[in-house]
C-alpha cells in the first residue's frame, strides 16, 4: 500500500492552525480519541520468538527494564509492549489530526502502524528505551507528560540576569523526567549573589513540581533578594515508599535537604559576589546529585565553557577544587572549541583525565552533513546534549530513535524501516511540553535524531564502501520521508534529522554493538546486576546462567552472560585513535546533520602526544568529540570480561533456553530503582 500523506497540502500557517487547536481544546468536550492496533494482527506474533540479541542478555534487560505491570497483573511481553507503544505514537497521530481538522485515513494508518509493529519486533529499528517505557502508558495517556518521551535538552545561563533561576529549574524539572540536560557557563559575571530577606515557612509538595518549586525559591532568594525559605518537609513521602508513573520507590527527603543546604552554603559564602563559572556549574551538579541520590531518575549533563579558561577546564582537576570531588562526576565537561586554537593546554588535561570533551559551536551552528555546503539552519544553536549527538537551541529537546543496519537482508530492506523509524521520532515532536520556551523552539524545529547501532558488525559484514551507499542512500531518503510526514500533519519539516547516539541498552536488546563503537572483545562475559530478590532470577538459575553474590553490596546479585558478537567484528584494541576519528568524520560526512556522539579511546602513553595534532586535522571535519585514556586495571565483577572463543563455546553448551513466568512482575522494588530510561540509553557515552 502506498501513502498518500504527500498529496497533503497545508493551507493556513502552522501558527494558525495553533490556535485553533488551543480554541478546539477549550471547546471540546469529547474524549479523547485513540488508535488501535488490529488486535488479530497483534496475536500472531504472540507465538513468535523475539530475536532478542546476546543470548539472553537483550531478552533480560528488556523484561528487568522496559516491560511494564498489565492491569490484570501480569507483565508485559514483547507484543504487549509494542502494541502499547504503536497504539500510543499512532494515538498522538490522531489526536493531531483531530484537533486541526486534518483527514484522518484509517486504513493507511493500520498499514503504517502494522510496519512499524512488524519492524520492531524484528529489532531493524527500535524506539528509545524511555519511548519503550513511557509512550502509551499513563505517563503520556493520563498525565501527558510527552517531555518523557525525549531523550535529551539543552539549555543557557548567557541571561541569566533576566531568566534567574529558570535554567536550573529547567535542569532539575528534566532531569527528574528523565531527560538529560546540556548546559553553559555564559551566565558568569551577570548577576551578584545578593543577602536574601527575612525566612517565611514553605510546605514542599509531595511531587516533581514541588522540589522544582523549592529549588526555586533558594535561588530566587539569592539571585534577587527575597525571601530565604524554611522548608517543611513533612509532605514528602518516607522513603521506600512507591513512585506512581515512572515507578520505583522514593528516597524520602534527604537529597532534596542536602541540594538545598549545600546551595545555600554555596551562595551564602558568594554574597556580593559576581556569579562565577564555577557557581554555576556547582549548583547544576548539585543538582544532578540530588536526583540521582533521590532514585527518582538517573541525570546525565554536560557542561560548556571557554577553552581559554583555566577556571573552567581545571574543574575535573580535584587537586584545586577538592569541594567539587562530591558532586562533580555528575557532568561531561567540554569547552567551546575554535577552529584554530591551540589545543595544547586542554589535551594535557586529556591525556591526564579524558576531560574536557571538545565541541566546535561553529560547525554545528552552520553545517548539516559535513559533506554538504555550509546552510547555516542552526545559527540558532548554542550547545548540545550529554553524549554530544544533537545541536540544541537553549531550551530544546530531542528525540532520538535507533536503527540497525546489519539486521536488514538489503538496502531496500533498510531504506523502508527508515521511513517508520523516522515516523515514530517526528510523531513525539506532535506532544507539547510543560514549557513554554521548548514548546516555542521545538515548534519551529521539530527536530529528530535518527540513529545507527551495530556499525561495527556492518562493516565487518558488508565493509565501509558499503555502509557509504547505505548512509547517503538513507539520508537522502529520510527528507523525502520528512517532507511527507511534515505536509501530512501540517508542520515544518525537520531542522535536522539523523545522528550517531552512543546507544546502551537498547543497542543489548537487538544484539548491536553501540553506535559506532567497537566491541572490547569479540567473546567476552558480560555481567549483569540485579537485586537478590528479582524475579527473574528463579528462571535464569534453572538455564544454569551463572549467578552470585555482588561484591561489597549484600541486597544485589551479578549475573553472567557469555557474548559473541560476530565473526570477523574488531575490537577496541585493534582500532588506532586516528581510525576511531576517521570513522566519526565519515559518519559526520556521510549521515549524521546532527552529530556523532564519539568517545575516542586512546592508549595515553603511545597516542596521547598526538591529540593535538589529531585535533588540528579533524577540527574541519567534526562537530564534537571526547576521549578517554585506556587505563587498564582489573576489579571484581568488571562489567566486560574477555575470554576465549573455547571458554565461550563452554559456557554456551551449559545454558538452556529461559522460561520467563508472565505472571510476575520483572522488576522488583530494588530493580526499579533503576531508570526505566537512560537518557541517551546511557549515563555514560562509552558503553
């Protein structure tokens, strides 16, 4: 069946159709409507085994991560959860057309929604793991939160002096949905830190809202003078108790005293001082702390600053600021690097600690693809996300959606899943936010970051010519793909619309290698941790999987997987810095209008005096980079263990296919801790 979503034509503004949308909201009393997948359609695949990758490994961190509770009590399987996330993405659809009086075509949609089903329970492509998670549970249906459906935002302190305390606000709100946040330093030297007045009494609400709130009032009470809060906790639930929507179990109100006395120490000391670099990106880490302590969600942030300031590159640097050793590992650290500059001084800093991460604001401002001439679409942009795969304006988010090349038999095969993938990103950019300055950017920008995970299995299968043709084949049709998708649903079509994204678990539940990173083994055990009383360690024990106590932590158990992840695939050790930087030039060249979420590891002995040299080279060619020294060393229970292909095949002769029991929940409390989402998929930006 063919789409008949180009014959659309708009004919009125986008921002008249807005309003009338808001008018049509006011008005309407109707439920809201929803789509459906064909429920005979959705049972054939009930019988299917999912080709979960990693024998075993993708199948496990799917049910410990992605897979929610059903109302009749059991938990979701693969279909359940792809039915609920097709029925939620092509929901948001309708509910768009609906409310600007746009034609709806429900066969084409069952067509489409039915391709993307059939295309994701084959893992050629997969929604992000907070799409998997959120996107047509309650999250999104009843609270309308489609914030949590982005992976990651940006946002500047350079007005600081009118926004106060916004952009940190903004940090904590994402943060605690899930989205992980960029920011800069630019704000520095525009506000005096000013005596707050007397104390009033603040009850902090039991909600998101409520520690933002609070978190709000200390700064406001700094930046212009009012009134310092006394806060009463007394509402904020104990900790262990539940979290309704995301899951999980609170922490109770300790991170969220500790955030605000360790800002009001902060500022207290700085009273009649200019806010500093270092203020700045203390109270951001602050922050980052505060939400991961409070189990709420995981943060990843980045933090912006000037390469010419030793103030800011020195802030990894614990020998001059020791303070910061507590809070400080929350953020990458990259500065604003200058085509030209003299790399010299911020790569001993590399070479000594992997930090500071370069990102060059002048190509992402001005290029798409390298390979294109310079179009100057993101004159707007100041900055990026923590893993460096998006141009970000203050204030935007992204979403981001992964495909695996070296799953598909052809290019055809590829060129087709692009166009549901990319569907399933541009239907997200449809949900409002909280916001008004997102909604205001990504109204404009409807900006998307379509992905590829398994790079180096592809180029192992098929070599780099090859990927070549797929990348320019595959950008080049995701614009058609854009501009279709954009007249169908009346907005504009995307400012960008791939990247490379570092990926993590989601790359584990298809079997890829993440993004364009090479595996440290071609054989290795990969180790898994899990709360003692999971569920889902009863079936592992009787596939005789290895199972065993963790060390230093009596509540958590390791489990053992042995990996292949394919023949002829090289490994980490084998690939040279300058190959890694090939590689991320030509997937900038090639795919990426956005970026290539690249860590460059490097053997800091052999290659560390050649970063500079390297940097001069590839400043044309990148729009970001970080790099990591390979360091070595050996711990208990490391995540990756190599092994050989013999220890391997052993291993595998003792497992016997797990029989997952549907009718228990794969989270535990303790499990549930954890995100069901990772931000970029990951908290760190090397898996």
């Amino acid at each position: 069946t063919q789409s008949t979503w180009g014959s659309v034509r708009c004919t009125h503004t986008v921002w008249e159709m807005l309003r009338a949308a808001q008018l049509w909201r006011r008005l309407s009393t109707k439920p809201r409507p929803t789509f459906t997948l064909d429920s005979t359609f959705v049972d054939s695949f009930r019988e299917q085994k999912p080709p979960f990758g990693f024998n075993g490994l993708g199948e496990l961190v799917y049910l410990r991560t992605y897979s929610r509770k059903k109302s009749d009590g059991t938990v979701e399987r693969w279909p359940d959860t792809l039915e609920r996330v097709v029925n939620g993405a092509f929901s948001m659809q309708l509910r768009w057309a609906e409310q600007l009086g746009l034609p709806w075509d429900e066969s084409q949609a069952q067509h489409d929604a039915q391709q993307m089903f059939t295309r994701a329970f084959q893992m050629k492509f997969l929604p992000p793991g907070r799409g998997l998670w959120a996107m047509g549970s309650p999250i999104t249906e009843e609270r309308k939160l489609f914030a949590a459906l982005n992976n990651c935002a940006f946002v500047s302190t350079k007005n600081l002096a009118e926004d106060g305390s916004k952009p940190f606000a903004f940090t904590m709100d994402g943060a605690m949905l899930g989205v992980g946040v960029g920011f800069d330093t630019k704000g520095a030297g525009t506000i005096t830190i000013k005596p707050p007045q007397e104390p009033v009494t603040v009850v902090i609400e039991d909600s998101r809202e409520g520690w933002v709130d609070s978190l709000r009032c200390v700064l406001e009470a700094f930046f212009h003078g009012r009134p310092l809060p006394s806060f009463d906790y007394s509402k904020i639930r104990r900790a262990g108790q539940p979290i309704r929507g995301f899951g999980g179990v609170a922490s109770g109100p300790e991170p969220l005293q500790t955030l605000h006395q360790n800002i009001i120490t902060l500022l207290s000391n700085h009273i009649g001082k200019a806010i500093s670099v270092t203020m700045i990106v203390d109270i951001m880490n602050m922050i980052g702390k505060c939400v991961i302590s409070g189990n709420v969600r995981r943060t990843a942030e980045i933090a912006f600053g000037d390469p010419m300031s030793d103030e800011y590159v020195d802030l990894k640097d614990y020998s001059k600021n020791p303070h910061r050793a507590e809070y400080g590992w929350t953020s990458n650290n990259s500065v604003y690097a200058e085509i030209g500059m003299d790399y010299s001084s911020v790569c001993e800093r590399v070479v000594k600690n992997g930090e500071p991460g370069f990102a060059w604001l002048q190509n992402m401002q001005n290029f798409s693809r390298m390979i294109d001439s310079p179009d100057y679409k993101d004159s707007r942009a100041g900055g990026g996300n923590p893993c460096l795969e998006q141009t970000l304006e203050s204030y935007e988010l992204c979403c981001l959606v992964e495909t695996f090349p070296h799953r598909h038999e052809n290019l055809e095969d590829f060129l087709t899943t692009l166009r549901y993938a990319f569907m399933y990103a541009k239907t997200v950019t449809l949900g409002h936010t909280h916001w008004s300055e997102t909604n205001e950017v990504m109204l404009r920008n409807r900006r998307v970051g379509t992905s590829m995970s398994g790079i180096a299995q592809f180029i192992a299968q098929r070599g780099i010519e090859e990927l070549r043709r797929w990348c320019e084949s595959g950008y080049n049709q995701i614009q058609i793909y854009d501009k279709e998708i954009s007249e169908r649903f009346c907005v504009p079509k995307s400012i960008k619309t791939t990247s490379i994204k570092p990926s993590g678990t989601v790359s584990l539940l298809a079997g890829a290698t993440p993004g364009m990173h090479f595996p440290e083994s071609r054989f290795y055990i990969r180790r898994v941790r899990m709360s003692k009383d999971s569920p889902l360690l009863a079936p592992l024990k009787t596939s005789h999987y290895k199972i065993e106590p963790a060390v230093g932590d009596a509540n958590t158990v390791v489990v053992e997987i042995p990996i292949d992840v394919g023949e002829n695939v090289r490994t980490a050790n084998e690939v040279s810095m300058w190959e890694q930087l090939s590689l991320a030039s030509f997937l900038q060249r090639y795919w990426a209008d956005n970026q290539v979420s690249s860590t460059v590891t490097f053997d800091p002995v052999r290659e560390g005096p050649d970063l500079v040299n390297a940097l001069n080279y590839f400043q044309y060619q990148l729009k970001g980079v970080s790099f990591l020294p390979r360091m070595g060393g050996i711990y208990p229970q490391m995540p990756y263990e190599a092994i050989s292909e013999a220890t391997y095949h052993e291993l595998v002769e003792k497992l016997t296919p797990v029989q997952w029991d549907s009718s228990k929940h794969s989270r535990s409390k303790r499990d549930s801790r954890r995100p069901p989402d990772e931000f970029c998929d990951s908290d760190s930006c090397v898996a």
